[in-house]
C-alpha cells in the first residue's frame, strides 16, 4: 500500500499532521508512506521511521516560470507512484491540485470553505466545531478509513545523534551556563505575526525575576536568526545565564534542545507545538489566536490570555486604538506566578 500525506506548512501545522503519520504507519505496518512538504521545513522529517520518503515542495522556485520544469516532473513523479490513499491536510487550492494530478486511487481532505479545495476531493471531513482543535480535525481523516485514533504512539521520536550533537555544542560539562543541577528554562519570544508577540522587555523582566528567585536556573532563547536582537535583549536580564541561541540552530537542533529543556515560556508560534508534541511543560501567551483551534494540543490549562472583547480576533493586524492591548496587558508578574508554580 502506498499512501502520500500533503502537509507543506507551517512548522506548527506539520507538527500537528504528525500523529496522522504515525497512526497510518501502526495500522498499515507494511504500507509506504510518502510526505509533500515544503522544502524549508524538510529537516523536520529527514529520517523519521514511518516515512519511505519526503517530496520536497519549492515554493519559491516554482514561483518562477523558469523553474516550471521542475515541477512537472514532481508531478510525473507523483503520478508514477500509483498511490493508493492521498490526504490532503491543507486544504488549500495549491495543495488540493497537487493531491489531485498525484492521481491516488482515492484522495481524502478537510472540508473548509477555502479557496475551493474541497471540490478535488473524494472525501471531505469537516471540522466537528469552530473550536475543534487542528489534531482533531487531521485526526478525524482515519476513522473514514477504518484506522483507530489512539495516543499510543511517540509524537516526535527520539534523535540520539542530534541530540548528542545539541549538548556537545551547548550543553556539554565545560559549559559555564548549563550544569547537571540546573533547570534549563526555554524563551520563545518571536512569532510570524508581530501581535503574537510578547513584549520583549517583559521577557527581560521576566528571566531577571527568574534568575534571582532560582539562582540554580539557565535560560536559553530559541528562534530564528530574525529573532536575535531579541534574544540579546533577553541576554541583557542575566549576561552569565543566557544563552542566545536565535539562529544558530537547525529544526531537528531546535527540537531537542525543547526536549532536553525543563520549561518553555512562549509566545503562539511552532516551538510550543514542539513542546506539545513532546509533552513537556509550557506557559503559552495568547493574545489574537484562539487557544482551542491552535493552542497547545494537551496543555489549554497552561495558557495565558486576557478576557478581551475584541480577543481572540483571529487577525495579524491589531485593529483598536491600544494596540496589541491583549499581550501588552499580560503582566510578567502574572506570567512569573505561573512559572514558579510549574517549577514548583
């Protein structure tokens, strides 16, 4: 049997696609799985043990006519592969149209009135409510299919080599940041929309509270190279107990460096899915998303939002006069009572 998942995108929404994965792989132990996802997010899936392989989706390339050719040849390629199940989790038109010219015997997606991708398929799964977490709605795609939903499986299996690699280069003995009796405390404080974001400077606040009250601790602040003017202001807080890791680490690096840490702080962004996934402790600040659509999958309780009339908005744009009023509001006196107690 051979089955292609379409899950491009973003970080947190492959992360939420996985347990689909692992599920399939339990139930068709024999079955040749096949990944479609953008090519930046690869890393995440190089090697997993459910995947017979990854096809690599170029965005950006394929933008460019010259670049065409290309494509055409993915898409020849997904042809020859005569799939016998194709699962569209992304439910948009470009990701339907691939699913579609992959001419799998039977294709399968979510039903959301977007862009009309809902008419390529062959069965269409609604969400069962607004507030339907995105794992559920992805999860609901297999009892169609006669494949039980279960939580027995590893989310996000372990990479030894990664890992040994992650402490060799961070966390190793002759670290002065890290020690074997430190709690090592994860700062997410970037997100793609600018009003997901914490401020900074309550961040910085926060890790100088942190280090005074748990001398023991050690911080380290994830996210990308964009991010690291914000990881040297969280740096500020406690020069000889930060670590500004924005940058300078890959997606498989990114994730056991989660693994390995104690507690993430974060804002809405991919890593508190990774967190999730891994089933390790987080406080999740939320200001314009809706935690039950897209929160932490399993961990809603450590959420941290104000009851605004205007939050949850759904929006990038922040559209009344106190802007960004939902995290500005958020204190890190509040936040710090939170972590002291998932600390305790």
């Amino acid at each position: 049997m051979k089955i292609l998942l379409l899950k491009p995108s973003s970080l947190g929404d492959v992360i939420h696609a996985l347990p689909v994965l692992r599920l399939l792989k339990l139930h068709f132990p024999d079955a040749e799985i096949f990944w479609w996802i953008d090519s930046a997010l690869a890393p995440l899936l190089e090697g997993d043990p459910d995947l017979a392989g990854i096809v690599r989706f170029e965005r950006k390339r394929w933008a460019k006519p010259q670049h065409w050719p290309e494509m055409l040849r993915s898409i020849r390629w997904l042809r020859a592969q005569n799939f016998d199940l194709v699962i569209d989790l992304q439910c948009l038109a470009r990701s339907a149209a691939f699913a579609w010219l992959a001419r799998g015997k039977k294709l399968v997606g979510l039903d959301e009135v977007r862009e009309g991708a809902r008419g390529f398929y062959d069965l269409a799964v609604p969400r069962k409510s607004f507030h339907t977490h995105a794992v559920d709605w992805y999860l609901a795609v297999l009892p169609p299919l006669g494949v039980p939903v279960h939580k027995n499986f590893q989310w996000l299996p372990d990479r030894p080599q990664i890992a040994g690699d992650v402490n060799q280069k961070w966390f190793s003995e002759n670290s002065s940041l890290i020690t074997h009796h430190s709690k090592l405390i994860l700062l997410q404080p970037g997100a793609r929309w600018k009003n997901k974001r914490w401020p900074v400077k309550y961040f910085h606040e926060l890790v100088r509270s942190l280090a005074e009250k748990f001398p023991a601790a050690r911080f380290a602040v994830l996210g990308g190279k964009d991010d690291a003017p914000l990881g040297e202001i969280i740096l500020q807080a406690a020069p000889d107990k930060v670590l500004n890791l924005c940058g300078a680490t890959s997606l498989p690096e990114m994730i056991e460096i989660i693994r390995r840490g104690d507690l993430l702080i974060t804002n809405d962004t991919g890593p508190m899915h990774v967190a999730a996934a891994l089933g390790k402790p987080l406080v999740a600040l939320f200001g314009p998303t809706e935690p039950r659509r897209t929160g932490p999958y399993g961990q809603l309780e450590n959420v941290l939002r104000l009851a605004l009339p205007c939050s949850p908005c759904l929006s990038a744009r922040c559209a009344i006069e106190e802007k960004d009023k939902c995290l500005r509001d958020l204190s890190p006196a509040t936040v710090l009572t939170r972590v002291e107690k998932l600390l305790a």
